[in-house]
C-alpha cells in the first residue's frame, strides 16, 4: 500500500515539473485559447471578477470559473502565456490524484489504482486537454473530485461528503452549466452500496440541505446576471443550453454523428485498442462495475453523440472512466496475454517516436531545435531499455507508456513554440509591433476577431469590421456606449468617420490577406509594412 503511495507521489511531482516546463514556449491558440485567455486577461486587468469582457465588450458564454482561475495565474505570473495554462496543469495532476482516489475506492487495491492514475496521464486526450486552455479540464476537475465524493458518501455513510458533492456539482455549473452535471450525477446513479436501513434513514435528511447548498451556490452568479437584466433568462436557459445541444450551426462545433465514436478510441490509444480488442472479458465485470461504466461510459457517449455540438473535449471526464475500466481489464487477462498486448503497444510507441524523429528531418515546412530531437531518441533508448528489462510485461507496458507520454510533452512545446503557422496564434504578429516599437500606438485588426494579439501585446486593440460573422458581437448586454471605441463598423456612417479620426494619428493595422478593393484607401495612411505568414503588419 504505502509503496503505491510513495509511487503516485513520485509520478505526481515528475508530471508536475514536465508539465510546467517551457509552459509559455507557444503563443495563445486562437480561437477558444486566446479568448479564455483574454477574457482572463481583462477580468485581471480591470478587477471585475462578475462581468467577463472580451476585447472590452461583455462575453457570457461559459461562466466565470475558468477566467477567475486563469486570472489568478495571471496575478502570479502575469498576463503572460505561462500564467494563462498555470493552473490548467494543477488541475490535470488534481485529476491523476483523483483517479488514483477512486479506483482505491472501487476496486479496494492500491495497485488497480495507481495502474489507472497511469493509464489515465498517458491517454492523449487527456494530456491535449491541459496544453489549450478550456473550461473542459477544470469541469472535469470538479467532476471527478464529485463523484469521489459521492463514492466516499455511500461506502463511509459520512454526511460530509454528500456537502462536498452538492458543493463541487455547484462548482461544476459555475464552471460550464448544466452539462457539469451530467457525469457526476449518471455515476451517482450508477454507483450503490449496502447500507443498513438505520444508516440510509440517518442520511436522507441530510439531501435536501445539500441541495439547497448545490442551488445558492451554483446559481448565485446567474441569479446575480438575471436580476440585473432578465434578458439574461432566455440567454443562459435557451442559448447556451438548448440551442448549443440541438443546434450544431449556433457555434460552428457541428460534426457528424460519428465524431465521437470515431475520435474517442483514437486519442485514447493503445488503451482504447485493449478494451476493444478484449471486449468479451468485460463480462466478467461485477455487476455493480458494470452498471457503474455503462452509466459513466457507454451512456454520455450515445448522449454527446446526439448533440448537434461536438468538441472532443466535451467527453473529457469518460476517459477517466475508461482508465478504470482499463487498469481492471489489464489485471484479468492471462499473463501470456498482457505479454503481447505489451509488445504490440510497444511497437506503437517505437514508430511514433520515429515519427517524431523523422518529421522535422523531412521537408514538410517543420522546424526543430537539434536538442529537442533528442527526446525521440531518448524514447527509444527507454523503450529498449525497458525491453530488455528482466520486470512483468504489466510493469514494462506502463512504465513505457508513461516514459513516452513525459518526453512527448517537451517535445510537442518545442514544435509548438518553433512552428508558430502550424497553430493560430499572434506571437509573430505581436513580435514585429514590439520589435519596431509600435506597442504604444492604437491597434487595428481589420475584419478579425483576434484576441491572441490583444494578449500579447497585454493591450487592448479595436476590430474594423466589414463581413466578418465573428465579429457580431453580442452587445444587448452593454450599459453604455462605450464599447463602441473597441469596434467600429465600417457600414456605418458614424463608425466610418470615428475611425477616420483615428488615423489623423499614427496607428498600426493588421490585415490578414488582402484589403479588399474598396478598402485600400487605409493604407495610405501608412509608409511600411511586414509579412508575417497570411498577416501584414502595417505601421
């Protein structure tokens, strides 16, 4: 027991030093990134931790968790790119932690335990989720601490841990609304154990508190927006919940039927492989086991699938249902079978890691430090190290998969941060205005939502629209008229003339492939300009 102890603390304090180094090598990622980060940014800046505001104008499409966190990265280790993910990565080694929290509980072995801590920071998927910032890993924080939670609530019959469970479920609606909800309850469902009648009536009153908990807690900043304007009761009750559920075109997340289906298994391997391939030993699961992953599993993904809004993010908490499911799998199957599932895994592995050898040495546009190359050649010389090893094929099938999961993640900051047209992102932009001593000038970024630059620049910049959809900001909400200095309509006869009083005085423009015909008349008020890939500074 204590030796699993004493492994998960090592492997917790490793994934921590990996996952912070070289953090804020790669600009923000437009376009979810670079919102969130500079919703963060100017919640940071202003002190207004109750209204997010994007580039100055008020943006409540999620609520405010993720930004708070995020700000308070920010109030550390400034509004840099590093302060922006800071607490992006704790909340991925909270989740190991959590994993590791109830496996212990479910399966009543330290060992099963540590073995899905580890298949679970080795599932691409969930490793992807902490390197862009979203609100989908701090919900699935909350919604894996719940359902420990809730586990502990019906094994201990301990009143507290109902409190905490409605609590963080509160967190969970705070952080993404009603969809926060969706894992921790289905578990909660799922998941029984005996208890004695006396016990069972002992904690039932304690329900209707602990909700009353869920609703102050969790609708408090809604109630708080509704009351300022009712307006705010069709936004969050049909908007954001019904329309983003049935409507795939109301936030451009539309994808077939299959996305998940298809993109789940693949970001999940070789794990998804394993269970796919060993499928009939399932049915040796005890029966309260697999009642508890059909509901944790099966159930949300048939349920995502049917959304007309698809981000493989949004299924982020099912991948520690299937690190659990693995981890029992792995230790049913026959030795002589975990031997050549070991193999084969370590086969993928070695041809990725000559993947990630070979990319930056063919001409396909990839540029890489000499010394980030080493990693792929340290993987190699770990996995036929581990090879050779005289230890179980469990054992080397773990240790390889971590091995490669903690050199990958150097690696992938360093193609990040060297191939910044392979992300979307303003680094190079922000780059020559700083270069040439433009940071001080007004910042014009012609018919483009682009908030990766006003991060950057740690400034705040104005939209010139024209056609683009991105920038039909949602202004019903706006007290004032103030956010009118941050985007001006150039349809708009009064905006036309704001902004030809603007370029009375030096400014920079940013474009992004050609002015239109009709619109080269900007350009006379400048004398140079840069490329940046399809970017033109002008100044």
């Amino acid at each position: 027991m204590q030796n699993s102890n004493r492994l998960l603390f090592w492997l917790l304090l490793i994934l921590s030093v990996v996952l912070l180094y070289n953090l804020g090598g790669w600009g923000v990622v437009e376009t979810s990134e670079a919102r969130y980060a500079e919703i963060s940014r100017e919640m940071w800046l202003t002190g207004d931790y109750l209204h997010p505001r994007l580039l100055e104008i008020q943006h409540f499409h999620k609520p405010l968790v993720t930004y708070v966190i995020s700000a308070f990265g920010m109030e550390l280790f400034g509004p840099t790119a590093f302060g922006a993910r800071f607490f992006l990565q704790i909340s991925l080694i909270l989740q190991v932690w959590l994993v590791f929290l109830i496996g212990k509980e479910l399966f009543g072995n330290n060992k099963q335990a540590l073995i899905a801590a580890i298949v679970y920071i080795t599932i691409p998927a969930v490793v992807l989720s902490a390197r862009n910032l979203t609100t989908d890993s701090f919900l699935t924080t909350f919604e894996l601490a719940a359902i420990w939670c809730w586990v502990k609530y019906k094994k201990d019959a301990a009143p507290g841990w109902l409190y905490f469970f409605y609590l963080l479920l509160a967190l969970a609606f705070l952080t993404k609304g009603p969809v926060g909800l969706i894992f921790p309850v289905l578990v909660a469902i799922a998941f029984r154990w005996p208890q004695t009648e006396r016990i069972k009536r002992a904690s039932y009153w304690h329900h209707l508190p602990a909700l009353l908990l869920f609703l102050v807690v969790g609708a408090s900043w809604y109630v708080y927006l509704m009351l300022q304007n009712p307006a705010f009761v069709d936004y969050f009750l049909f908007k954001h919940t019904v329309q983003r559920y049935a409507n795939p075109e109301t936030f451009g997340r539309s994808k077939p039927w299959w996305f998940y289906l298809v993109l789940a298994p693949a970001l999940s391997l070789p794990w998804a492989a394993i269970l796919l391939i060993y499928f009939r030993k399932l049915k040796e699961l005890p029966k309260q086991l697999k009642r508890l992953f059909i509901l944790w599993i099966l159930v949300p993904l048939v349920f995502f699938s049917f959304s007309g809004s698809k981000l493989i993010l949004y299924i982020l908490p099912l991948f520690a249902g299937q690190a659990l499911l693995t981890s029992w799998l792995l230790c049913q199957l026959a030795p002589d079978v975990v031997a050549k599932v070991t193999r084969a895994s370590m086969l993928y592995f070695v041809v990725l890691a000559f993947a990630l050898l070979v990319a930056p040495l063919v001409p396909v546009g990839i540029s890489l430090p000499y010394l980030a190359l080493l990693l792929p050649v340290l993987m190699l010389v770990v996995l036929l190290i581990l090879w050779k090893r005289p230890v179980s094929s469990l054992a080397k099938l773990l240790a390889s998969a971590l091995a490669f999961m903690l050199l990958l993640l150097p690696y992938a900051t360093h193609l990040m941060g060297s191939n910044p047209h392979l992300i979307k992102g303003s680094r190079p932009i922000a780059h020559i205005i700083q270069s040439e001593q433009l940071q001080n000038r007004p910042v014009l970024v012609y018919d483009n939502l682009l908030p990766s630059l006003a991060f950057e620049l740690n400034k705040n910049i104005i939209s010139i629209k024209e056609e683009s959809r991105h920038l039909d900001r949602e202004i019903q909400f706006e007290n004032d008229e103030k956010w009118r200095e941050s985007l001006l309509d150039v349809k708009k006869p009064e905006d036309r003339r704001r902004l030809n009083q603007l370029l009375q005085e030096p400014t920079v423009l940013v474009v992004k492939d050609d002015l239109p015909q009709k619109q080269r008349w900007l350009l006379r008020y400048y004398k140079s300009s840069q490329q940046s890939g399809k970017w033109t500074v002008y100044y």
